[in-house]
C-alpha cells in the first residue's frame, strides 16, 4: 500500500481539490488555514452543502467508491487551504 500527501486550496468557485484516482481506497482532506469549506465528491460542490470543513483541524476520511471520485470545494468568501493524504 502506497501512500501519497498533496495540498489543496479553495475559492468562491468550487474547484478540484483532490483528482479522481480509480484505485484509491480512501482519502483524508483537513481544513489547515481560511474559511469553512464545502466539499463536492463527485460533483461540483455548494457552499453550505455536503461535507462541511469548518474551523482549521477539521478533517473528514472517505472511503470506497467515494474516495476514488474527484473531491471538489468551495469557500463562502476568500480563500482556504489544506491538505489530504491517500492510500
């Protein structure tokens, strides 16, 4: 099992975070610096719907055939930034 580790950052437009990968089997997305951000699995996301990162630490893990969807976000206002890990 292989591990990878990337950084992300989020605006107003929802944009990809983290790529599709067909043999992914999970990911971890945690919310480092900014603004709460709304996250998309495989589809665009809706600020203040879905999986919601709200405070720097925040962290969520998918698994399955959900972590192998591109994991899209979007911010209300300005900017945030993280980082995910996945194996």
């Amino acid at each position: 099992m292989s591990f990878e580790q990337g950084s992300w950052s989020a605006s107003v437009a929802s944009s990809e975070l983290v790529a599709e990968d067909e043999y992914r089997g999970s990911v971890t997305i945690q919310l480092l610096t900014g603004e709460p951000t709304s996250l998309g699995i495989g589809q665009d996301a809706v600020d203040g719907e879905g999986i919601q990162l709200r405070v720097p630490g925040d962290s969520v893990e998918i698994r399955g055939a959900q972590a192998r969807d591109a994991i899209n976000g979007i911010t209300a206002s300005s900017t945030s930034g993280g980082g995910y890990q996945e194996s």
